[in-house]
C-alpha cells in the first residue's frame, strides 16, 4: 500500500515550481529586452571616424559612405593658396567611433572668394585708410602720390587700375592701390644770363656792349 503525500508538500512543490517558472519568465524578458536594445540603438556596430582632411569634399563623402557615414558641408573659407574643395577641418575628428549613418560635419576651401564692400575712404588720412583696409583683409595695398597743397589725404581707391565707387563689392584680400596726396616744391626758377641781349634791347645799349675797342666813327 503506497503512501500518500501530505498536503504539505504537495502545496510546498507547488510553490516553488511557481517561483522558478517566475524567474526564468523575468529573465527571458530581460534577454528580449536587452536585444531589443541593442538592435534599435546598434550597438556594438559603432565605426571609426577616417581623417578627411586634405580630401576634396566628393572624395570624402565617397568613403564616409563606404562606411555607413555622410559628410555634410557647413562652412567655407577662401583662402588665395588653398586648394578649392578640400577639406580643412571636420566634426567630429578622425579616430573617434559614432553610429552608423552619423553625418560628419566639414569646412571646405571655398572655390570663389568672399565679396566685401569697400567704404569711401576720400579724405581719409593713409594711415586711417591703411589701417582699415587691413582689418578687413586687404594685404596687398601700394601706395600711388600726387602733388597737392596738403600732404597723407586719400583721393582715390583702385582696384585693377580703376577707381572704386563707395561700397563696392570686390574678392577679399584683392591687390588695391591708394591714391594719395603729397606736397611738393616749386622747381627754383632758372635766372637769365645777364650778358644775354634780348632782341627787345636799345640800339645804344648794344653799341656799348660791343667791348671796350669799339671806335666812334663820327670823330672823323
């Protein structure tokens, strides 16, 4: 005749199967959740960032996307002995690792200079005008002189031998040239020989300059 099992430990069975069955569900949605995670946010897939520098902007958007990446231009800078479309300067910057189909943010040499408007400098002093123009990216300024009755003012700004108007539009960093005043002297005049006859001169006044020998015939 078999034993039977108390209530006891049938309810105590019962209970732990239940536990265990918890458990095991709890980790399962944790494990389900974690993948989850990691395919929405990719992780573990991050890439390494390339060095772009150099690059023109098609060659650095050809390997970004080779890559999983995207360059994207915000800014550019014309600088004279730049190579138009290349890349200066990137974010973020090569050796760091992002998401793939990250943008890649650069700043290019600009293929055509920036335009920037020139003010009227007439009646400036040079060094006021030099000292503006400057500060505004011109470099290259020569000096051209003119006589006048005061000295150091600005009569005229030229760029490729013609005078600007005021405010115009010209490339930065363009060659200009400042017409501006000087004073000057009068030549020292020259003084006339005075043993020069002038045609004008007396007939006796020429008589006399005929040197000391000279004989007056009427004494005979």
């Amino acid at each position: 005749m078999s034993k039977k099992q108390s209530p006891k430990t049938l309810f105590g069975g019962s209970i732990i199967k239940n536990l265990l069955m918890i458990a095991v569900s709890g980790l399962l949605l944790v494990l389900l959740a974690l993948l989850f995670l990691s395919i929405y946010t990719r992780h573990g897939q991050q890439v390494e960032i390339p060095s772009l520098e150099g690059l023109q902007a098609e060659e650095a958007n050809t390997l970004l996307r080779a890559k999983g990446l995207r360059a994207e231009i915000v800014d550019s800078v014309y600088f004279r002995d730049g190579v138009p479309g290349a890349v200066i300067d990137q974010t973020p910057k090569a050796g760091n690792k992002v998401k793939e189909g990250r943008a890649i943010y650069i700043t290019i040499y600009s293929r055509t200079p920036q335009l920037v408007s020139v003010p009227g400098l007439v009646d400036y002093s040079t060094r006021q005008a030099m000292a503006m123009l400057t500060s505004m990216g011109f470099n290259q300024i020569a000096i051209e002189e003119i006589p006048s009755e005061y000295a150091g003012l600005v009569v005229a700004v030229k760029y490729l031998g013609r005078t600007l108007a005021s405010e115009e539009r010209i490339p930065v960093a363009s060659p200009l040239t400042l017409v501006v005043t000087k004073t000057y002297e009068r030549d020292s005049v020259m003084i006339e020989n005075d043993y020069n006859i002038s045609p004008h001169q007396p007939a006796n006044e020429q008589n006399l300059s005929g040197g000391e020998g000279a004989i007056d015939d009427t004494f005979f």
